[in-house]
C-alpha cells in the first residue's frame, strides 16, 4: 500500500515520548520517583508530543486552505539529483 504524500514518516521519538508519558503515570504509583526528575521528564515529553502534533495540524490546514507544500531542494548530499 503507498503512502499518501501529506502522511509523515513515523518518528521514533514521538513513539517514546507517549512511552514515557505512560510509564512516568504508572510507575510514579509504584515506584518511589523523585519530584524533579518526574517533573523535567514529563513535561519534556508532554510538550514534545504536543508540539509536534500542533506542526502536523498546521501542516494539514495549510494543505487544506489550498497552499503548496514548499518544494524540497536536491542539494546537501543527495545523490540523486
């Protein structure tokens, strides 16, 4: 099955940002976390998450009012230009 050109490749740190964000709620009820650690890692991983699903809606909108996606230049090391 292809792939449609709006959808994204899937990033493997969004995946172990919602990791993390589980994990931190569930083993912060078993397991003894310190406040700071649990604070840092889990607001990083909540803003990561959000931040990255707020590029895609804006993405999405983008291609919905009409506008291009900007073309991607054939420089920086590609071979097949």
């Amino acid at each position: 099955m292809a792939s449609t050109p709006t959808s994204t490749p899937r990033n493997p740190l969004l995946t172990l940002s919602y990791l993390t964000i589980i994990s931190l709620w569930v083993g912060a009820q078993t397991v003894p976390i310190p406040y700071v650690i649990n604070l840092m890692v889990l607001v990083t991983a909540i803003l990561y998450a959000a931040c990255h699903g707020s590029l895609a809606l804006r993405e999405e909108q983008a291609l919905a009012r009409g506008e291009k996606p900007p073309k991607e230049d054939k420089k920086d090391g590609d071979k097949d230009a």
